[in-house]
C-alpha cells in the first residue's frame, strides 16, 4: 500500500511538472476534448449511458476494444472510424509527454 501511495505521489508530481511544458498542457486538453466529444456522441447516436460512452470512448482510443460495447449504426461505426485515426495519435502524443515527465520526475527524486 505504502508504494502505490508513493508512485501515485510521484504521478501528481510530474504532472505538476509537466504543466510548465505548453505542449503538455495543449496534448492534455486534446485528449480531453477527444473523450468529450466521443461521449457525447456514442450518448446521443448510440444511445448508451453516458458512462458507458465515456469508458467506450476510452477503450476505443486506447486501442483495447474488448467489444462489450460497440457502435451498431452506420453513423456511429464512420465516427468511430475517424475518431480512431485522430484520437490515437493525440492520447499517444499524451502519453508520451506524461512518461518524460515521469522520467524526469523520478531521475530528480534519485538524485535528492
């Protein structure tokens, strides 16, 4: 238990860190503004609970897709088609810019 509070720790620190970074922070409101949009749409074209839009929009952008959730119109499998294409490579830039901060975060603490 001990550890996951001190990783977890460590996490909102780098984030606090990344901040600075202008890149981080536009990645950041991207993914945000990708996760809003696909809940709002699989909620009102696909007609799922705005809870299962968000967590269906997550999977889909982080390519996990375990089909328990899955667009059923024609308007709902093109949206998720583009969403894809677009959304990957904006959580990927997020990803990225969240793991350096992590790195640079922990190479800070180990030299303390």
């Amino acid at each position: 238990m001990i550890a996951f509070v001190v990783t977890l720790a460590r996490f909102f620190r780098a984030i606090a860190h990344a901040w600075d970074d202008p890149l981080f922070r536009s990645t950041l409101a991207l993914t945000v503004v990708l996760l809003v949009a696909g809940t709002a749409f699989y909620t009102t074209v696909e007609r799922l609970a705005p809870l299962d839009a968000l967590y269906l929009s997550v999977m889909t952008l982080a390519t996990v897709g375990y089909g328990d959730f899955h667009p059923v119109t024609a308007a709902g499998k093109i949206f998720t088609i583009v969403y894809v294409f677009l959304g990957v490579g904006v959580l990927v830039a997020f990803v990225t810019r969240l793991a350096k901060a992590l790195a640079r975060e922990g190479g800070t603490t180990r030299a303390k």
